[in-house]
C-alpha cells in the first residue's frame, strides 16, 4: 500500500498454448493485485509473442531469449527485464550419435528455420565450434513427423520441446544426448526471459515493475505447485 500505483492500469499480455507461458496465466490474479486490469490477446502461435511485442500490440510477455536477442539487435524496440527459467529443450540422438558433436554432416529436425528450436541447437553448435550452416543438414518437418523419423532412423537427431520428449521416452526412441534443464552450461543460464516493449517500459516504468513482480510470484507457483498448476491450466 505505500508504493506508488501504477501509471496504467491496463495491460495486455499474449494468449497461447505453452508450458512455457504457463507463469504468464497462473500471474492473472497476482496481476489483478497489483492494480492491473488484464487483458489476454490471442495469437496464431509462439512465434508471434516477439512480433506483438516489438509493434507494441502487448505490453509484457515471457518467451525463449534467443528471439528476443535477435531483435534487440536488429534495433527492434525490446527490453528484456527478469530471466524465468532454465531450458525446457532436449535433444534426442539415434544410437549412432553420441555427443553434440557427432551431428557434423548429419540429419537434424526442427519444425522451422530460424525457430526457437534451430536457434536453441544452433548457439550449442556454434559454441563448440561447428558451423549450424554448413555442419548440419537440416530436416524442416512438425514434431510428430520427426518423431517417427527418428525412430525409422530416418533422421539422425531431433531438437525436442515438451511433450515431445515425453512421448520419445514412454516409447523408448532415441536418447538423449542434451538436456538444456539438467546439463551444464547450459542449465545455468536462463532459456525464458520477461520482455516489453521499449516505450511501455519508458512511459511506465513503476507498473513494469509491478507487472515484473506478479510474473515472478506466479513463476514461483509454477515451480513450487506443479501439480496444482497442471490442474489450472487445463481447467482454463
């Protein structure tokens, strides 16, 4: 109560399904206590969260960094605020492949070129020294295409986000051979970051700061209350 109000009380958060955007329902009614009326805007797909930020057509969302890098450097009006979580991506391997390394000159899937998913593998690649535009032959297909792939052996590896590293598991396809939320480095560092517009963040910068803080709180939840989470989710 002695902190100052927001300087809006509107805000405009982007609506689809994801495990990953799960903390930006479950902060709904943490946002409502912030002072907020909140409002859920309806996108075709993950991809679009960075393009509704960048037009100013949603105030705040969180999302996989790599995009959201990308078009700060391409001078797109971002600024990205608090890190969420570590990664969610996997990457799944036929036996022939044993390391990130091992994929040089072969066949890995993804669901789009510069996705999330291609971007995610191609900073690993890059990292250790292979080129992702030259060392990789990439196959551009949807999950479950891949899936049977892999386990046809008719691609070598896969970049897997929930629930398709799930499912490879309850079938035995494949292995894994990178786990972004268990294996270092790259568990140490943030996959989801909270991001705004530039000028949302200028004009109001105290409810950023509380807009910030439910999405917090309701990561918090999600970490600490999976199950109950789950529940909600689904029930919404």
């Amino acid at each position: 109560a002695a902190q100052a109000k927001p300087e809006t009380t509107g805000i405009r958060l982007p609506q689809h399904p994801g495990i990953c955007t799960a903390p930006l329902y479950v902060a709904e009614a943490l946002l409502r206590a912030e002072g907020f009326t909140v409002q859920y805007v309806k996108i075709p797909g993950a991809s679009h969260i960075y393009t509704t930020i960048a037009a100013g057509e949603t105030d705040i969302a969180s999302a996989f960094i790599a995009p959201f890098a990308i078009q700060v450097e391409q001078g797109k009006p971002i600024v990205m605020l608090a890190g969420i979580h570590p990664g969610c991506y996997e990457l799944f391997a036929t036996n022939g492949v044993r390391s990130v390394r091992d994929l040089k000159g072969r066949r890995v899937s993804i669901p789009e070129h510069n996705g999330t998913h291609h971007l995610f593998i191609a900073t690993i690649l890059s990292h250790i020294g292979l080129d992702p535009r030259k060392d990789i032959v990439w196959v551009i297909q949807p999950p479950a295409e891949s899936m049977r792939d892999l386990a046809a052996g008719k691609i070598d590896a896969l970049v897997g986000f929930p629930p398709v590293p799930q499912e490879l598991r309850a079938r035995k396809v494949g292995q894994v051979i990178l786990n972004s939320g268990a294996d270092k480095p790259w568990s140490q560092y943030f996959c989801c970051v909270v991001a705004s517009h530039r000028d949302f963040v200028r004009k109001n910068p105290i409810a950023t700061k509380h807009a910030v803080r439910a999405l917090l709180k309701a990561n918090t939840l999600c970490a600490t209350q999976p199950e109950q989470t789950a529940r909600f989710l689904v029930d919404r």
